[in-house]
C-alpha cells in the first residue's frame, strides 16, 4: 500500500513562505486564497519568547471529516491517503470547510486578480472557471504525484513526482512521501524524530506531521 | 506565580462559510417540524390542522430554499442527494421528499374534501418524517469538526426541543386567532420548559467540553434576555391565557415570544457562536540547546478534559 504524508520539520521551517509562493505559483490560487500557509507563532513572555513558523494546509487526513460530511460526493480520498475535491459535482456548499479542523478550504465566487479588476496574460491562460463557486484545497499536487507515478518516479524522492512546496522549500523542513514504505525519508525521519500532528483530539489522523526534537539515541 | 505563556497568531476566528441564510434553514426547519407534529394531532383528534401544515411546509421550503441561494453552485443542488452513507445533509434532502409529498397530498386531499382518515394518515407521515429532518439539521451541526460549539452533544437535544417549541409557539399564535386547536398554549408552554432544560444543558456542555472564548461569549450574551424574555415572560403569557381563554391576544405574544426566541439562539449558535478552533501547535519544536514549551490553545475558554 501507498499513504502519501508531509512531513514539516518546525525546527527547520525559517517561514520565508516559499513554499507558499510556490503553491500558488504552481496551482494558479487567486489573491486571498493560500493551499499551503506557514503560521507564524509567538509563543511565551518576554524575555522568554519563541518564535514558531508553522506550515499548514489540507492535512489529508485519514480519517477526513470533508469526505463524510460532503453531500455530492465532490470530496473524496484516493487510496493512497490524497482528499481531493471533484469540482464538476461540487455544489459549494462548504459544509466541508466547517468540517475542516484545519480552516484548509477556500471559495472564491468570483475571479480575483492580482493587479486590479483585468487578469494578467498568465491569470488569463490559467484561468479555471470550475474553481468557482465550491470548494478548493491543497491537492498534495495529484497531477504531477500521478504523471511521476506513471513515468515510474518516486514522489517525494524524484522532485517531477513531488509536490511544489516540498520541492522550494529552502531549509528542508517540507519532506514528502510514503509513509507505508520504511525505507523513504518521511518514514525516516519519523522513526529518528518526536513528532505530533494537529489537533489529535479531532480523531482526523492528519497525514502531516510536525518534528519538533530528535529522539533519543538507543543506547 | 509564573506567567502563562501567551500566543500570538492564528487564533480561533468567526466562520464565514454559512451566513443567515443558512441560519433560516435551521429555524425553518425547526419550526416547521413542530408545526407538522402539532398538525397531525390535531388531524388525528379531527380538530383544525390545515394551516398549521401549511404553515409547517412553507416554513421548512423557505429554509431549504434559503440554502438554495446561498450555495455557490445552485444550478447543481441536485448533487445534495449523492451521500447518504456518512453526510448528514445528504440525508435531510432525501427525507425532505417524503415530507413534501405526504405533506403537500394531504393538503390537497382536504381541500378537494376527500376522507379525513387519508388526511390524517399522510399528515402523520409528514411529522414523523419532519422528526427525521429535524434531527438530520442537528446531526448537520454535529458532523461540523471544525466549530467546537456545534461539536457539543447537549446541541442536538437543544435543537430538537427548540424545534418542536418554536412550532408550537406559532401554533399558539395561530389558536389566537381560531385556527389551530385551543391546547396549543399549553404544549408551547410545556416545550418551552423543555426547551429551557436543554439550553442549560448545552451551556453546561460547552463549559465542560472546552470551547474558544468568543463562542463562550456568544452564547452568554443572549443568555439573559433568551431567559427571561424568551422564556420567563413568554411563559407567563401563555399561563395567563389557558384558564382565560377569553385573553387571545396575549397567548399569541406568548407564543411568538417563545418562537422568536428559539430563532435568535439558533442565529446565535450559527452565526456568532460559530468560531473555529484555530491552529495551535501542542508544543514548541527544541531548537539548539533550547527545550520545547507546552502550549495551550490560545484564545479558549476552557480546557477540554
């Protein structure tokens, strides 16, 4: 079996928001609309302050509250782990984003432009009119994972099969991968650092996970 | 004392996917029901039941039509009907069709003058299948993991009662004027009792649950007023009318009281008290030579257990 995870390292993440920069380039979201965010957290009093850059998104959950409760069966979960969203039967309702723990769903009702009311050459040519009016998320970039599968690549290890944050991240903190294969780096880098996801309580079973110190060495 | 450390960044925040239109569908839907469940006892006992169904169906399309106006793709309102396995919404548009039906031929037969038996049967029908609507728009707010306060259990019993209280409140209304039977106060003051229990209920629920600051707020800012308004001077008004049946006018008010107060909770509940859960982290990643800091979610209530 396959279950494809991100695994961000809070330790490495820097928050320069490349990978934001590279999502939206890749996937052509209009102003407002962010599939992979990094929060950036200050956590303490002074002196005695941290400072956390947190990325998030679609956690494509195992146990994906969006799937249950859409009614068109718009959201769905493949196989190996990856909720995607059927825009051609999607009524944009947005029940899925109240589902959503993770406020990872966007609708956009009308087309948005960088520059004002007229749309860029690039906005005109990529420009999908079925992104408006239901729901929209990260898509852990199923066409390239699917064109890398079928010309035999490994996502998460040859970068034409990864996703788009992934492959900009600057400091390495974006790993993705196959979790159910032992030998990938996501399982590596589980098995070698504590790790937790959000919002366990939810019951959702993230397939994002978050290093935030090594483990102990085996004596 | 040490400090509590504090966080800045994504606190839980109003959501503002479902406005008051999809507000309406629940107070339609709940009204609705209670004025379908109050008709068929009226049918079943041959007292007068036609406008409290009417009123019981045309409550519940103008909820339903409500949402209909507020998805982004109405034209495709059909594809409501593909998951009945796990969506709850899904499974209120399929028992919407049976509602209508039995509801709507029922009218139809009492006003060609056909058996009143038939009527009575179809009229049953439609409330247990509104029961069956009413409970799917509670389960909708349930299934939503991202609003702690509509993950709170005691929020279905709250719903339903509120619900059958509301329809019963108009049907007070209507008994004012001679058209629904003369117990109509007695039931809404019953159910708004009921009603009063499961809103404690639900408070309690939240405070023991844990749930985002704003929500708390939310729902004790209308606590008072829902209280003492909605209930206590609401309830009196129907009192002071069943021995004097002479005083109409002020079970009407009680009972639009009793109604318009479920609505306002229930606008609440939806609209303001609808705050998501945030994106807090559980710890602090070690950094260097640094430890990791437990953090609370920022910005809740309380601590869920």
């Amino acid at each position: 079996m396959t279950r494809y995870v991100m695994v961000a390292d809070l330790r490495r993440c820097v928050g320069c928001q490349t990978c934001t920069a590279a999502c939206r380039h890749a996937n052509a979201t209009p102003p407002g609309v962010q599939w992979r965010r990094v929060l950036d957290l200050e956590i303490g009093e002074y002196p005695e302050v941290q400072r956390v850059f947190v990325p998030t998104g679609c956690q494509h959950c195992s146990d994906p509250p969006c799937v249950a409760a859409c009614p068109s069966t718009a959201t769905r979960q493949r196989a190996d782990g990856i909720v995607t969203i059927d825009y051609d039967i999607c009524i944009g309702c947005l029940y899925c984003a109240l589902a959503c723990p993770y406020e990872a769903r966007s609708k956009v009702d009308e087309p948005v432009y960088a520059y004002g009311d007229d749309p860029t050459a690039s906005e005109t040519a990529r420009f999908d009119p079925r992104t408006i009016g239901v729901a929209q998320k990260c898509t852990f970039c199923v066409d390239v994972i699917d064109a890398g599968v079928a010309a035999g690549l490994t996502p998460g290890k040859d970068r034409a099969a990864t996703p788009a944050c992934a492959n900009a991240c600057i400091s390495g903190a974006l790993t993705f991968g196959d979790i159910d294969d032992p030998n990938s780096a996501v399982s590596r880098l589980l098995r070698e650092n504590k790790h937790f996801r959000m919002h366990e309580d939810a019951g959702t079973k993230p397939g994002f996970y978050y290093l935030w110190d090594k483990e102990a060495l085996p004596l | 004392m040490k400090k509590k450390p504090f966080v800045t960044g994504p606190w839980p925040k109003l959501q503002r996917h479902w406005d008051i239109r999809a507000a309406c569908n629940f107070i339609g839907g709940g009204t609705g029901t209670g004025l379908l469940l109050a008709a068929a006892a009226a049918a079943a006992a041959g007292q007068t039941f036609a406008p409290a169904l009417a009123a019981g169906l045309c409550f519940i399309a103008c909820g339903l039509t409500m949402v209909l106006l507020e998805i982004g793709r109405p034209w495709r309102a059909f594809n409501v009907f593909f998951h009945p396995q796990t969506s709850w919404m899904t499974r209120e548009g399929v028992v919407a069709l049976p509602l209508f039906g039995c509801g709507g031929l029922a009218l139809l037969i009492h006003w060609a003058g056909g058996p009143g038996q038939v009527v009575a049967g179809l009229t049953g029908l439609a409330a247990l299948t509104a029961c069956g609507f009413l409970y799917c728009q509670a389960r909708i707010l349930r299934a939503a993991k991202g609003i702690p306060a509509w993950r709170e259990e005691t929020l279905t019993p709250f719903l339903l009662s509120s619900g059958l209280t509301e329809g019963f409140g108009i049907l007070a209304g209507l008994a004012a004027i001679g058209l629904a039977p003369s117990w109509a106060p007695l039931a809404a003051l019953g159910l708004g009792l009921l009603r009063l229990a499961a809103w404690q209920n639900y408070g309690k629920g939240l405070s023991a649950r844990g749930v985002p600051a704003a929500s708390m707020a939310a729902i004790q800012n209308i606590g008072p007023a829902f209280l003492i308004v909605g209930h206590g001077l609401a309830a009196l008004l129907l009192a002071t009318s069943v021995p004097w049946p002479g005083l109409a006018a002020l079970s009407a008010i009680g009972g639009l009281l009793l109604a318009a107060a479920g609505w306002w909770a229930k606008q609440t509940i939806v609209m303001k008290a609808a705050v998501t859960r945030g994106l807090s982290i559980p710890r602090t990643p070690v950094r260097g030579s640094g430890t990791s800091r437990l953090v609370n979610k920022p910005n809740w209530e309380t601590e869920a257990a």
